[in-house]
C-alpha cells in the first residue's frame, strides 16, 4: 500500500509530520480527520525498490494465482483468501499481498490493487482479473491467469535450457583458443628465431598471439564497450525496428524467432479473451508479447481494421508474418464464435514446432561450431609444422 507523507496541525494549532498507509489521498484525509487532525501537506513518498519488493518469479506467482484460485473456487472470500497468502512464509509473496489485501480492505478492487505493484503484475494479468471480477468469475480467470503464467515460463525455461549446451560449448572453445594464442604459441615462438622467413600463414599466427597475449585487457574492454553502446542503440526505436527486420529475414533463427513471438501473442491474447476482455484491448495489451517491433506494428494495425469493422484472421494475414495454417485456424474460430480456444491451440502448436526448430537448429550448431574449433586447431598446428621443415636446413 502507498506510504503518504503529511504535515497537519493538531487542536492546539501546533504543526505534525508523519507518514499513514492508504489506498488512496482521500483515505489519508479523512485516517487524519477522525485523528482531529488538520491536513496541510499530504504527498505520496517515494521509496527506494527494497529487497521485499523484488520481482516474483513467473513459476511462483503462478503457483500463487493457483493458489489464490482454488481457495476461491472451494467459497473462501476473497479478503480471507488473500489475507492467507499475506501470511506466508516467502517474505517477497507476504510483502505483496498484504499491500493488497490492506488495499482491498479500504475499498479498492482487487485489479485496482494490483495495477499499483507494476513491478510483480503485468498488465495481461491486471486486465484479467479486472475482466473477471467484472463478469463474477473471478475464481475461472485467477486460474486461467495461473495456467497463462506457468505455461510462459515453461516456454522461457525451454529456450534457455536448449540455449545452454551452444553457450558452453562457444565459451569453452574461446578459452581454448586464447590459451593456445596467449600462452602455448608464445612458450614454443623462440624455436622459430634462426628462421629468417616465415610462411604467411605462421606469421598471421604468431601475429595474433601477439595481440592477445599483449592487449586482451584492451581487447577485453573495447568488447564490453562495444556491447553496452551497441546494447543502449539498439533501444532506439528506429535502430531496433532495423535490427528486427533483419533477424526474421536470417535463415534458421528468422523463423524460430517469428515462431516464438507468435506463441506468445497467441497465447497471451487467447487468454484474455477467454477471461472477458474485449478484442480491441486484448488487442493492444498483448501486442507487446510479440518483443518483435515488426510483428507489433503489423498487430497495431490488424487492432486498427477489427475498430473499424474487419476481422482479426485477415488482417493479420495482410502482414505476411503468420503462416497460412495459422491464419486459417484463426479465420475458422471467429466464424466458429472460439476464437479466444483456437489461438490458445494455436499457441500449443506453434510451441510444439518452436522445439522442433530449436531442436534441427541446435544439432546444426553444435557440428558446425566443433569443426570451427578444430579447424582453427588445424591451422595452428599447421602454422607450427610448416617452419619445423626448415630447421634441417639450418645448420
């Protein structure tokens, strides 16, 4: 709950500062009238993120809207069921919901309450519960929520875990090479003094050892500076819409990336509908699941035509981005009256191919890196032999 600075004076006219918690400035007002307090200054203060209100994980604040779901479907009320997750052990669940059941108990709606803790509750998930307090079925749409949560951070958990093997394996060869570049080349270099010429490629070799065994700190820090400004440039909206347009244009990753960003729109746009929210806000919540700036502006103006009279399937299709069974899948559930379960069974399938191209893409990777490696071994080895048949020569 908001924490309100204010100065007020007392019967006596003398002047008091202090802090209240209140849902809202009215709260504060009338917690300071019935102290017989006049009100001079009330501000909302400011707090610095403490370790309480550190972001919940998605797999835990799945687990709690499960929780809170099931205590409302077996007729617990709604203040008791979050007074009982106010009291659990995880301090970061506690601090949470007792900021929301201490808002709910002063008058807000338990959306209302949420949407003020944007730090642990998407706006997909405000909307939702929003959605379903408004139609009374709050306990359907708290699961839901708990389903949406859990499935994309099953999803995220899949990426990362098929990513892993590639990173290990690309940060392993690295150090390889600059051991053999920083260290080995330079312990056997001096053999090479009493050649007076080198071939071309063991002078490249002995060149390169001498860059990274004498400026890797630069080396080192020119690569961090290079990323941290090539990382801020990216956040520029036409410089990210570039660099968007050519990773879905790349072969392999352009298709897993569109394929992702699709699953996830679907999804998230499936569940809201199938929760109550209306199609033009479904529309422009879930448009930043896509995290393509393509995919969003070509969902940006599918949400323009559906406000004037279109339907979502074809205007979605005039982009080129989503595939043609998906469309049609699309197409049949609005003639249907499903649309909200054909995108979430669109979501499914699309999920199923994101790992069966993750899958071909990583068994391409993994070879593909390995012979990188054990090429460049090759040629340094190479490089060392090649003067090695010029030492019986030299007397």
């Amino acid at each position: 709950m908001p924490q309100f600075q204010y100065t007020a004076l007392d019967a006596a006219g003398k002047r008091t500062m202090g802090e209240l918690s209140g849902a809202s400035e009215q709260s504060v007002l009338a917690e300071l009238e019935g102290r017989l307090l006049v009100p001079v200054h009330i501000a909302e203060k400011r707090d610095r993120v403490s370790l309480n209100r550190r972001r919940l994980s998605s797999r835990r604040l799945a687990e709690v809207y499960i929780q809170l779901a099931d205590m409302l479907e077996a007729g617990v009320p709604v203040m008791r069921a979050l007074q009982v997750l106010a009291g659990q052990r995880d301090q970061r669940v506690s601090s949470v919901f007792r900021e929301i059941a201490s808002a709910v108990a002063d008058g807000e709606e338990l959306g209302e309450a949420m949407s003020r803790r944007p730090d642990v509750f998407k706006a997909t998930h405000v909307a939702i519960i929003r959605a379903g307090e408004k139609g009374g079925f709050l306990e359907d749409a708290t699961a839901r929520l708990g389903q949406f949560v859990e499935g994309q951070a099953e999803l995220r958990s899949k990426l990362t875990g098929s990513l892993i093997y590639p990173m290990v394996l690309v940060s392993m060869g690295a150090v390889i090479l600059i051991v053999i570049f920083a260290v080995l080349i330079p312990m056997v270099r001096p053999m090479f003094d009493r050649i007076d010429q080198l071939p071309a490629l063991t002078e490249f070799v002995f060149a390169m050892s001498t860059i990274v065994a004498g400026y890797a700190p630069v080396a080192i820090g020119v690569l961090v500076v290079s990323i941290v400004v090539g990382a801020w440039v990216s956040l520029k909206p036409g410089v990210r819409r570039v660099l968007d347009k050519v990773v879905l244009r790349l072969p392999a990753v352009g298709p897993l990336i569109r394929a992702i960003a699709i699953a996830r729109f679907s999804r998230m746009l499936g569940t809201m509908l199938r929760n109550g929210v209306p199609m033009l806000a479904a529309l422009e919540t879930s448009r930043a699941a896509a995290g393509n700036i393509i995919l969003e502006e070509a969902i940006e103006e599918a949400g323009k035509a559906v406000g004037e009279g279109a339907q979502l399937a074809p205007s979605l299709g005039k982009s080129g981005l989503f595939a043609a069974d998906v469309i049609e899948m699309m197409t049949v559930g609005e003639e249907a009256g499903n649309i909200d379960k054909v995108l979430v069974r669109i979501a499914d399938t699309v999920e199923t191919r994101v790992d069966r191209l993750l899958t071909n893409l990583i068994r391409l990777v993994e070879p593909l890196m390995i012979a990188m490696i054990a090429c460049v071994v090759f040629l340094i080895a190479v490089s060392l032999i090649l003067p090695l048949t010029q030492l019986s020569d030299i007397q």
